[in-house]
C-alpha cells in the first residue's frame, strides 16, 4: 500500500462486503463504498470511511466516484446473488448483473483505474463430478446466477487484454458467520439461516437427503467464516498493489463438512438438541463439493484460519445479538 492507494469497494455496504471494508479500513488502507442500499446496510460501512449512495449501473456516478476520491484500485461485490431468485427472473441477473460488469468497467477505462478484485462463485462450476474442485475443473454453470458470473470474469479477462487492467477473480464458496452482528448475513436462503430459523421456532431443521455418498448419507459443502473470505480480499488487493496480474482463485477451508456436521455444531454451542427431518434430495445437489485452495495459499499466501466451530458459533451470537436489539 502507498499513500495514494485508494480502493473503491461496490457493494460495500452488504454481508461479505461490509466485512471486507472493516478489514482493509482497519488495516489502514484508504476506502471508499459506492452502494444504492437495495440490499445493503448503511451502517456497515465504518465511520470515516467515504459513502457514495449509487448504483454500479450508472456509469456516470461510478466515473465521478473515482475521479472525486482518487481511486486506484476497485473490489467489486455489487450483484444480485440468489439462485433461486435467478432461476424466477433470470432477465433480472443478465440486467444488474452483467449491466454493472459493464458499467463498473466503463467507468474504469474512463478514468484510467487499472487494478480490479471481482467477487466471484463456486457457482460457475455447475454440476462438479468430483469432489474437490481445481480451478481447472471444467466451468459449467447451471443457474443464471452462476452464468452472469462466469460471464463477469470473462468480462473482466476481455477488459484487462484490451485496456491494461490487473485484475484477480475469487470464486467463493459457501461464506457463513460474523465478526460482528452490525456486519451479520441478514438473509435467510442458505443452510445457517433456514437452520437456525427453524431451531430458535422449536421445530425440526429439514435435511433434504440422507442418502448421499458421504460419510454420514447428507450433503457435504466447504463452508468459509466470512472474516476468513475478508482476508482473502486484503490478500488480492495486496497482490495487486505489487504488480500486473490475471487470475481467478477458489476460496475455501479445503474441508468438507455435511449438514449433520452443522446440526451437531449448533447442538455443541447452545447446548441444547437440534431436533431435524429428512426430506428427498433436491434436484442437481451433488453430494460433495469441497474447493482446492492450494492455488491461493501457493500464489496470495492465504488461507482460511477458522473452522466450523467459529462459523456455528459467530453466525449463532450474531442472530442472538440481532433478536436482542431488535
């Protein structure tokens, strides 16, 4: 980092992003949030930290954003990210999705900002038949949402050939926990939430299949504590900051756990039984799927530090500190 480096972070103000500006602020790097609050929370963005209420879709205010705060480098989370709202509206996702890609890139060639970190998904992956999953494993995606992105980084690869763009997209996989609950995950589509929702409700969590080819018949997923996935980010910014690069890296622990392994995590820490059912596998569901991050220890010297116990327990005293103060 330089006096004049200053990262512009779209989508600042959301679950991943919100934990990713507290790091690099904390750590003393200049940042800048550019979100329009659609999904967002305005305070997550730390006091002192420049805000910009705008959408990455309007190329014009994004263009003066950089010009106004100096930018020299941008981290891109700003996108819509449900499958399953994907696969009711893809239209919506080729829209914000690819139209941000392309505004956010405009207005990067504009002003002449040449360094970019883009989040992506394990979700260009598709269907994986093996379950650990290389960067080299072949890109299928099988939902919209999966597709925009895959798209995005092929956006980005065109955009960095042609314009001199260092760039480096990180493919995520299933980020969990908080490190603070103002900076908690705030929806309720993922495996953590629909489980904890059920057991706070005093009913069974449902286990969609246990008939699996795993250790315990349920499926196994690479969970990533969300301040792990924030570290990452500091990692590529700080690749960037020493030179031109073009690459995308998967983010994970390496480590595979099943939803068994989560229910007796959330048993571990409240203390009390997880009551579940089992209903019939969801259609597509792969039984393991568990990231190869030995690119990104080798490359960014980075590597997830906490395990299931600290994803259960953070994402369990945020939802508790949430209900407090709500």
């Amino acid at each position: 980092m330089t006096e004049k480096d200053v990262w512009l972070v779209t989508g600042g103000a959301g679950y991943i992003g919100g934990h990713t500006v507290a790091r690099l602020h904390a750590q003393g790097h200049a940042v800048v949030v550019l979100d329009d609050l659609s999904s967002g929370l305005a305070h997550r963005v730390p006091d002192g930290v420049p805000f910009v209420n705008a959408a990455v879709q309007d190329l014009a205010a994004v263009a003066e954003a950089l010009r106004e705060h100096k930018v020299t480098g941008v981290i891109h989370f700003a996108a819509k990210k449900s499958v399953p709202e994907s696969m009711a509206d893809p239209i919506l996702y080729y829209r914000e999705n690819l139209g941000g890609m392309t505004s956010l890139l405009g207005a990067m060639v504009e002003t002449g900002v040449k360094k970019i970190v883009i989040s992506s998904t394990a979700a260009v992956y598709g269907m994986v038949q093996d379950p650990i999953v290389t960067e080299d494993t072949p890109t299928a995606p099988i939902n919209p949402y999966g597709h925009t992105k895959l798209i995005c980084e092929q956006m980005v690869r065109a955009a960095g050939e042609a314009h001199g763009i260092s760039w480096l997209a990180l493919r995520y996989f299933n980020a969990v926990g908080a490190d603070d609950p103002a900076l908690a995950d705030r929806g309720i589509s993922n495996l953590f939430p629909l489980i904890f929702r059920a057991f706070a409700a005093g009913k069974p969590a449902l286990v969609t299949g246990d008939d699996f080819d795993t250790h315990d018949g349920t499926g196994v997923r690479d969970y990533i504590h969300v301040a792990d996935l924030a570290d990452a980010h500091v990692a590529a910014v700080e690749r960037l900051n020493k030179g031109a690069a073009a690459d995308f890296y998967n983010v994970g622990t390496g480590q595979g756990y099943s939803v068994l392994d989560v229910l007796a995590a959330l048993r571990e820490v409240t203390g009390e039984e997880v009551p579940y059912t089992v209903g019939p596998r969801r259609p597509g569901d792969p039984a393991s799927v568990v990231a190869s991050v030995e690119r990104i220890r080798t490359d960014l010297g980075w590597s997830a530090q906490r395990d299931l116990m600290d994803m259960v327990s953070s994402a369990w005293s945020a939802r508790k500190a949430l209900e407090l103060s709500a």
